[in-house]
C-alpha cells in the first residue's frame, strides 16, 4: 500500500519551495530541482503549502449518520438524555457500524486527514458490533487512512453489569486504547471505574483515553484521581484526558496545580474548542509542555447535526475558541490538529524530513494563517506516497 512519487514545487509549511522525492511511501529527499528517477510519477506541486497529513484524534465512527435520512433532535438536554438515546435507537435507525464508520473515514480523508483515532460504543446492549464494524472498516480502508480503536464504554461501566467483561473482550479483539468515561457522574464512582480502565491498560499494556466532561471542582477531582493513577502504575505519556472542561475554569488556584502534574506526568489533553463548554487553554498548556491534540468527536449523530469531519476547520476553531489572531498563533492551532496529535497517537515517522512516511496534504494558500482561516477545499491528500484524494473527490466510493 505504499508508493513512489516526485512532488515538484512545494513549499512546506508555506516556506521556500522544494521538490519531495518520495519511494515506497517514505520522503527519500528533500531539495530543489531534484532529479526524477526512472518510472516514477511526477506531480505539480503549483507553489502550494505542503503540511503534514491531518490527525483526528478524538471521534465516533461507529455512530454518524452520514448517508441517512435527515434525524430530528428531541432529546433532552441532560448527557445521560443523550447517551440513552442514542443506544435505544441504534437498530432503529440502522446506524451500521462498517458502513457508517466508512462513510465518515473516506469524507475524514478526503479533507485532509490521515490518521484517526475513533472511540467504539462498547455496551451490553449491542456488545461487540460496533467494535467489530469499525474494525472492518480499519482493515478495508487502510490505503487511504490508519484508524485505531478506543474501547469506550459509553453507557457507563459499572452502572450496566456486564460491560467491563466486554471491555475486556473488545481489548482481546484488538482495540489499540482503553477508554474510560466520567468517573463521578456516569458511574458514580470514581475510585471503582478508575480502578477498573486502569487494570485494563495494566493486562494488556495499553494507553488510556478518557472522557472527562465533568465541570468545575468535581472534574478537578477526578482529573488529580487520574493523575494520582498515572503516577502510581507507571503510566506517564500513556494517558490522554478527552475534554477536560475543568481546566477551563476561571480559577488559577484550581487549575494551575493540576496542568504543573499533567506536565509532569505526561498526561495530554483533547479538546474539541467547544463553543458552549468551558475549554482547556491551548497556548497555557503547550507552554506548559503538556501535549494538546484535537478531534471532531460526532459528526452528524444523534446527539447534534453539526460536523463535517475537517480537521483544517477545526483548527479554525481552536483558534477561535483560544482567540488565536497572529499568524504565529493559528500555526499553534494547525499544529494541534497535526504534529501535536501526532505525539498524542504516538505517529511513528509523522512529519515533512526524510525518512518520514508520506502522508500528505497540498493546498493552494498563502500561508499557514490563510489555510486554517478559508479552508479552501481544492486539497490534495497522499497516503503514504499515493494520492488518494484531489480535488474533495476520493479514490474510494462510499458504502
């Protein structure tokens, strides 16, 4: 699945123009005027910025309703509304896991993205069939993205009996992540579900991404229970904090001590740049040496009609949440949504040097600053040497 091709004219992350000479889905060479090797394809950069393919790091590929009729939203305003909801109407609205998972991969690649990491409803209601769907999809999809899958036990854990035996299962399965959900507020019980994600990433020595939408001081609670964790399993660099609205309280005395540990520990943050939630602060947390990466969470589901799976407009909307104006600043929002989700996903080979896999997006700017702000959709994606999307059209067809 990989290829080889000579990039003309193109200037990465908007600086001076250089040819990229790639073989066998890797950058062999960066320089100007580099010679063609026999039978390999040239490409016309035209002078546009080359960047780093983009990398969702926070979304729900089992559920989006892309390619369905239009859903209307009655439910009520509480999570647990949202959350029921969406589980009970499943089968209903035929929200096939494998074909709406690959739905949203082939709209995800063709705006740019070339990595996602996508957390799977794992419940004792519909038990393994997302996981098993998306699953699908990773391993059919795989020229033109990299998925990897979060084990998330959206329904809660401890509150449905049963679903920490699936967690388990779905980990057997292959999932990459254990995935945890709002300790005090789902479950109601914090030092148990904490006690119970984290002896899941003990057994199988994987990473942990949790949703943590808990506000205030009781999501500073369970954020210091995951830190404590961390520190005490060994865990540093293995976690990822999903949300994290309580870091966006406007309270130092609160906040300060606990982004001084996730530095420490090496806990990163996703953030969405939710425009009604309080929001982690980007500039605040990269300066503290604390990774930051973003993601569309749902696209188009039962919880909101929003979403439409570019990561080039997210980073617009860390920048907006953030009030990111200088240019140098929304090259921090661009660098969330790529190099900084790459650490996070912990991306072997990511970037624009040699010896890096070719994952790729051209696009016809100026500057770093104009991409993120008019987001032009003439894009040009390759993954890993090959181009798989020109122009907003794929070379997969959806499902």
């Amino acid at each position: 699945m990989t290829a080889s091709l000579l990039l003309r004219n193109v200037r990465p992350y908007a600086g001076k123009a250089v040819d990229l000479l790639i073989e066998n889905g890797k950058i062999t060479q960066v320089g100007a005027s580099l010679a063609a090797p026999a039978g390999i394809a040239v490409e016309d950069g035209k002078g546009e910025i080359v960047i780093p393919g983009l990398v969702e790091a926070h979304t729900h590929l089992d559920k989006s309703l892309l390619g369905l009729p239009w859903y209307t939203n009655e439910v009520g305003p509480r999570l647990l509304d949202k959350i029921d909801n969406e589980r009970m109407n499943k089968k209903r609205l035929d929200i096939d896991p494998a074909r709406q998972s690959a739905r949203q991969s082939i709209l995800s690649s063709l705006k740019g993205t070339t990595h996602i990491r996508s957390h799977v409803d794992v419940d004792t209601e519909h038990g393994m069939w997302g996981v098993e769907g998306v699953m699908k999809t990773r391993d059919a999809y795989r020229d033109i993205v990299d998925i990897e899958l979060v084990a998330f036990p959206q329904s809660g854990l401890l509150r449905r009996p049963g679903t920490l035996e699936l967690m388990d299962q779905a980990m057997k399965a292959g999932c990459e992540i254990v995935g945890g959900l709002d300790p005090c507020t789902i479950d109601r019980d914090p030092k148990g579900h904490l006690d119970a994600v984290f002896a899941l990433c003990q057994r199988y020595g994987k990473p942990l991404d949790i949703h943590l939408h808990e506000p205030g001081e009781v999501g500073a609670f369970s954020l210091d229970l995951i830190i404590e964790r961390t520190r005490a399993l060994g865990m540093a660099g293995k976690v990822t904090v999903s949300h994290a609205f309580c870091l966006g309280t406007p309270d130092p005395a609160l906040i300060d001590p606990l982004i001084d540990q996730l530095a420490e520990f090496d806990i990163a943050i996703m953030t969405t740049a939710p425009a009604s939630r309080p929001a982690p602060p980007v500039k605040k947390l990269l300066q503290a040496g604390v990774r930051v990466c973003s993601g569309s969470d749902g696209i188009r589901d039962t919880w909101s009609p929003y979403g439409n799976a570019d990561m080039l407009e997210r980073a617009m909307f860390v920048g907006l949440r953030n009030n990111f104006r200088r240019d140098d600043e929304v090259r921090l929002a661009l660098d969330v949504c790529t190099t900084e989700g790459a650490k996070v996903m912990e991306i072997e080979g990511y970037g624009l040097d040699v010896g890096c896999v070719a994952d790729l997006v051209l696009l016809p700017t100026e500057s770093i600053a104009e991409a993120v702000a008019n987001r032009p959709p003439q894009r040009r994606v390759i993954k890993r040497g090959k181009i798989v999307a020109r122009d907003g059209v794929s070379i997969r067809t959806a499902p």
